[in-house]
C-alpha cells in the first residue's frame, strides 16, 4: 500500500553523505591518482632506504626469495664516520654547493645584458639558454673533451705553446713539451672545480632565464621614478631592480641548491668520481657503493643516501617554510 | 618484510613475460652481444640443437654490463635454466647464497676433472664446483715489433733485460709502456703480473682471499719493482684520463713500445691500423726465477641457477660446451683460448703463444678485480691508480688498504 506524499513535507529525500560534503571530497578524489603513485615511487622507498640502512645486505635474494640482509642496527653509520671517502665526498658536496651559487649574479648579469631591444636579440638570447636545453650528459662528454690533455682545447692549446712539434723514432709525428699538459680530470686537486665548472655553464643559462622572465615584470614607472631620483649603475641595479626581482633570485637559489646536491651525471660521465674517489660526492658515492659493478653494499649505499636526503631536507624545508610565511605576509 | 614484496612483484612481473615457457626448454642467458662473441655463441646453439632436436632451446642475448645487473634479480625471480657468469670470486656472492647449483656430477661424468683440470681450482668453492668454462684469454706484454727491430732489442727474458730495454727506448725517445687507467682495472693488470712474479700465485691467491695484508713485506716489494718499472721505464704521461682503447693512440703512433693487456685487445690494434708484423706478444718477464710462472687467464663459464626448471637439458648443456670440438670451434670464432686440453686452437700467432704460455703456466690467476672481493677490487684498483700517480704516496696507500681489507674480510 503506498501513501501519496504530500508535496510540502519529506519534499526531497535527504541528499546523501556525498553530495553534502562534495567540496570537501572533490579535491581529494582528484589528488588520489597523484597520491598513490607519489606514496609508491617517493614516499615508501624513502622509508625503505632509511630502513635498508640498518642492514647489511649484498642485494640478492636466495632461491626461495627471502632476502639474504642481515642487521646492523646503526654499524653503517659508525662505518661512515671512519670512512675517508665519505668525507672527500662531503667535502666536495659542500664545493659544489658554495661554487654552484654563482650561478645566480652570473645569470643576473647575463640577463641584464641581454635584456635589450636589438635587432637579433632573441636569437641570442636562445644561444646563451642552449646550455640548459641540451643534456647534462653531453654537457659533461663536451667539456671532457674541452680538458683533455691530448686533443681537447687544452691540449691544443697547451702544445701551441709549450710543445714543439717533433718525430719519433718510427717517423711519425709526436710532441715534445717542456712541461707536461694539465691533466684536468685526472688531477685530484682539481678535478671537482674542472667538473663544477662544466656544471656552471648550463646552470648560469638556467639562472639566465629565470631573471629574464623575472625582468619583464619589473615595473617601469619605479626606474623612472628612480632615474628621476638620480639613481643609476649599480645603484639603480641593487636598490630597485633586485629588490623587484626577489621571486627570480628565490627561485634561482632553490634550483641551484637542488642542482648543486643532486650532481650525478656530470661526474659520472667525466670522471666516474675518480681520480681514486676524487671528485665523488654523496649522490655518486651512493651510487658506487651500493649499485655500480664494484658495489653490491646496499645497506652502506643507504645510509649515504640518507646523509644525503638529511641535507637535502634542511634546505628543502628551509625552502618550503620561507615560501609559506611569503604566502601568509602575501594575504 | 619489505625487500619480500619487492621480490614478489618482480616475480610477478618476470613470470608475465616467461609464460610460454614449455615442458622440454632449455634456457640460457647469455652476456654478450659483440659480434664475435654472439656468433660464436650462437653456432654453438644451432649445434647443440641439431644434435638434441627434442629440446626447444631459448636464448636471451644481453650485453655485458646489462647482464651484470640483470642476473641479480633473475636468479631468484625468474632464473633460466643456464646463464653464464664468471668463476673466482665473482660467483662467491651466488654461490653463498645458494643461487648456482654446484655440478660436481658433470665433471666426474665428462672427464673434466683431467681436461679442464687448470681451472678446477677457480671454479670451486666450499669443496664443490659450479660452473663450467667455455673460454679463456691470456695477459701478457704486447709490443711493437718494429720498434724494437730498429733499437735490436730482444724481448726481455727477465726484469734486467726489461728495465735495460726501457733504458734504451727512453734514450730514444720512445716511452716504453702505454696504459689508459681512467677505468681502473688496467692498473690491476699490471699489478698482477709484477705480483705474480716477484711472489708467486700463492700469495696471489692469499692476498685476494684477505689472508696477508697489504703492507705485508712481500707486497711492500712487488710495489717496490712497480716503482722500479715506473721510474726506469715509465708509462705515458696523463694515463689517468684514457680508457684501455685511448691508451692504443700513443702505441699505434709509436711513442710507446709495450702494453700490458689481455688478448682481447688485439682487434684494437689491428684497427688503429697495425698489421701482425708489428705487433708481437711476449710473456711478462720473470723478475725471481725462483717463482713458478703463473699467469692471467680470466675465464668466461657457463653456471646452472638453483631455480632452473630443466636441470637434464642444462646439464647436458654444460657438458656439450667444454667438449674440445665445440671449444675448438668456439674459440676460433671469437679468438680466444679453449680451455679443454683437448681442443685445437686457431693458427693465429697471438693464440698459438698464448696457449703455449698458458700451458706451461701453473697457475691461472683469474684477475685481481675478479678475484678479490668487489669493495675490496674497488679500493684496490684505486690504490694502484693512486700510487701509479705518485709513488710516493705508496705506504700511505698500502695503510689504507689494510684498513678496508680488515672491514671487507671480516
């Protein structure tokens, strides 16, 4: 038996849980996809690094599949400490990090230069960016060629000057020198800074178009006003254009740090960390300890790791906390 | 718990693209994807498949360092039924945890004991066997010919006549050795060679199994006549920034006379240019003639993995590829030395030497990189690169090889 339900009362059933919390829910269900594979390919193996860490374990399985790890509580960190490749590692991180910075007035100051109306100009201004379009590892080949004592640019250069041009005993044609060709890349004293540099050239083009960008939006009527004011030069430059530009140079830092702490192709390419562990640095150094053909100590290779994502996690945070107190002094 | 699921999913993973494995397969991995190699590992394949045509034979070719990588989660995930591997220390890992099957009863069903009995030592552990070698090439000094025709040099017989040699190239002009050490285990080699002479395969063995230390006096002297060989005859300069193939340049171009190397690098000659009237080979010149002559002779060999799911084809595999016709053949292919005392070798000149120095060898010592554990390889070969450098850095290099040997061996 049904009743006719009059049309005032009970008009609409009650909507249902979802509808009435869909702003809440909407933003939720849209960032599930992007949660899961986050949580998958960055959250849990950051914990199982750590955890790894604690182990010592050559990376096999036995036949049944059971890992062969076995713990070491905190006996990799304490291998660490006493570990002098660690610390050439550390040492050339904190290299990186300080010369890497220059990056930013470097980038500045291209970009200025370039900030011009000229015939051509975005023609140059596409060349000085090719650096940071081409890859890092064919930055790195290039300028390992550019070093090289016997036919890079150094070389040349080196035997146009040193060198006399002279034939060996079979007749064919060899240099002497009267003092032997730098050998960038192999020297341990110099080997990082000859990479660091090789980093520096795509880095500054990055910096470059960051300022660029950031230049366009410096308001006109405060130069003028400025330049009513009498400023020029560097004045005009640090008192009201730097200050106009302090989201570009945020920015630039923050990608110069990351990029300073995550070098790993160029030294891969150019120097595998050698001469002798030379020109390592944490993100190689993991990498050789614990994957590369001579590694096989993934529980080592994890406790670099997290010495690194320790860092990398004071800057990250430091980063994360000047933007949200920007975004707050912003409302 | 962690590293379970991690397996589970490869497996899972691997299991999806193996599905059509069948009852009669035969699997192999294998390492090398060079021309040579692969031929020769291929006619090998259509042989053995011709003579058992009920085995469906699979073949997964992989390149070398691919294959480095690869096999660690293939022995447990989804382990063909042969792969091939390295003997020494390199297969210590796998055997330790129990992913190679050990293959005793194929050696005592096939005479190997007696026919590959040179290199039974390197393919045991723990009292077993477990694997099966299909080939060998022998280290060794290769020099230019003519250079030494135009200074009436002789090949040195022992460590006098070779730093007499030196002598007389450097008066000329010429530097005596080229070496690229950028990679490293070049280095290595000629560590070896004055290791093995100046103290023997023994302490060899003994060293790389972490039983004497490095600042052990008889260490202390083969870096000694590694100084010796530095100072009296030199290598070329900026060694440290060339790979093994760079290092050809100077030879090629006749500023450098000698090249410590393996077999292998034969082909880089010819390319660069030389023909076989120019290049020789000599064995590495005795330094103590009361040291037996062992040399270097890394093997490539054939493994069963414990997961294998067709032990009687595979072993049928392993005895198939050490039979002196199938190494005769194979090694012509690929110009490199059977192991099978049996077996004929080719009629190339590098390879009838190599055979006679490895036969009158009485050690085969498989490689430093090979037979020292890998940490222990790594620092050792950076040491060796360091001291090359500047020797005089060489206690203090020898010191912390004793510091990472005491954490490696423990």
């Amino acid at each position: 038996m049904t009743h006719a339900v009059s049309p005032q009362s009970d008009a609409r059933p009650q909507p249902s849980w979802m509808k009435r919390n869909k702003l809440a829910i909407a933003p939720w269900i849209f960032l599930i996809p992007a949660l899961i594979f986050f949580a998958i390919y960055v959250v849990i193996p950051i914990f199982e690094s750590l955890w790894l860490s604690l182990y010592e374990w050559n990376g096999l399985y036995d036949a049944e599949g059971n890992s062969t790890a076995t713990w070491v509580g905190f006996a990799n960190y304490a291998k660490l400490w006493d570990d002098p490749n660690f610390w050439t590692s550390l040492r050339n991180n904190i290299a990186w990090l300080v010369l890497y910075m220059l990056a930013v007035p470097l980038g500045l100051f291209i970009a200025l230069f370039l900030n011009q109306t000229v015939t051509g100009m975005r023609f140059y201004k596409s060349m000085f960016f090719f650096p940071f379009v081409i890859s890092q590892v064919v930055v790195g080949l290039i300028f390992g060629w550019f070093y090289n004592p016997d036919f890079g640019v150094v070389g040349t250069v080196w035997k146009a000057v040193f060198c006399e041009e002279t034939t060996n005993i079979l007749g064919n044609v060899t240099f002497t020198c009267s003092r032997p060709a730098p050998d960038i890349l192999s020297s341990p004293e110099w080997a990082t800074y000859g990479i660091i540099a090789a980093g520096l050239w795509p880095q500054i083009a990055y910096c470059m178009i960051l300022y660029l960008t950031g230049l366009n939006n410096v308001a006109a009527d405060q130069i003028e006003a400025a330049r009513l004011d009498g400023a020029k030069g560097w004045k005009m430059l640090w008192y009201v254009v730097v200050p106009q530009l302090k989201p570009a140079t945020f920015i630039a830092v923050v990608v110069t740090v990351i990029g300073a702490l995550r070098s790993f192709d160029m030294i891969a390419i150019m120097t595998q960390g050698g001469p002798f562990g030379s020109t390592n640095v944490l993100s190689h150094y993991m990498f050789e300890v614990a994957i590369s053909e001579y590694g096989e100590r993934y529980g080592y290779g994890s406790s670099v790791a997290t010495v690194l994502f320790g860092i990398m996690l004071f800057f990250i945070s430091y980063f994360l906390w000047r933007m949200y107190q920007d975004e707050k002094g912003g409302r | 718990m962690f590293l379970k699921l991690k397996t589970a999913t490869a497996a899972i993973a691997l299991t999806a693209m193996a599905g059509a494995a069948m009852a009669n397969d035969l699997v192999i991995n294998f390492d090398d994807l060079n021309p040579g190699p692969k031929k020769g590992f291929e006619d090998a394949v259509e042989l053995f498949k011709s003579e058992n045509p009920d085995i469906n034979v699979v073949v997964n070719i992989n390149d070398r360092e691919a294959h480095k990588t690869a096999i660690r989660n293939f022995l447990t995930a989804d382990a063909p039924d042969i792969t091939s591997w390295y003997p020494g220390n390199r297969m210590a890992p796998f055997v330790d945890a129990g992913l190679f099957q050990p293959v005793d009863d194929v050696w005592a069903d096939n005479g190997f004991n007696e026919d590959l009995a040179a290199i039974k030592a390197t393919m045991s552990r723990d009292g077993k066997i477990w694997g099966v070698p299909y080939s060998y090439y022998q280290w060794g000094i290769y020099y230019r010919k003519d250079i030494f025709d135009l200074l009436e040099l002789e090949e040195p017989q022992t460590w006098d006549e070779l730093l007499a040699a030196c002598g007389k190239m450097k008066a000329n002009g010429v530097t005596p050795f080229t070496i690229g050490t950028k990679f490293l285990w070049t280095a290595a080699g000629v560590f070896d060679y004055i290791n093995l002479r100046t103290n023997g395969y023994d302490v060899h063995n003994a060293l790389t199994a972490g039983e004497i230390k490095y600042t052990d006096p008889r260490i202390v002297a083969t870096f000694d006549n590694w100084e010796t060989l530095i100072s009296e005859c030199g290598f070329v300069d900026n060694h440290a920034s060339m790979s093994w193939q760079d290092a050809i340049a100077p030879f090629a171009n006749g500023d450098a006379a000698m090249y410590v190397m393996g077999n292998f690098s034969v082909d880089g000659y010819k390319n660069a240019g030389l023909t076989e009237d120019q290049i020789d080979f000599m064995p590495f010149p005795t330094i103590d003639p009361a040291v037996a002559p062992a040399e270097e002779a890394p093997a490539d060999a054939f493994f069963i993995p414990t997961n294998a799911k067709n032990v009687e084809n595979a072993k049928k595999w392993l005895a198939f590829v050490a039979r002196p016709d199938v190494q005769t053949q194979w090694n012509k292919t690929i110009g490199q030395l059977p192991i099978n005392s049996k077996a004929d070798i080719s009629d190339d000149k590098f390879i009838q030497e190599g055979f006679a120095l490895l036969n009158s060898a009485t050690g085969l010592a498989q490689f430093f990189d090979r037979d020292a554990p890998a940490a222990m390889a790594k620092a050792g070969m950076e040491g060796f690169q360091e001291f090359m450098l500047d020797p005089s850095k060489k206690m203090a290099v020898l010191e912390r090889l004793d510091t990472v040997q005491e954490e490696v061996y423990k």
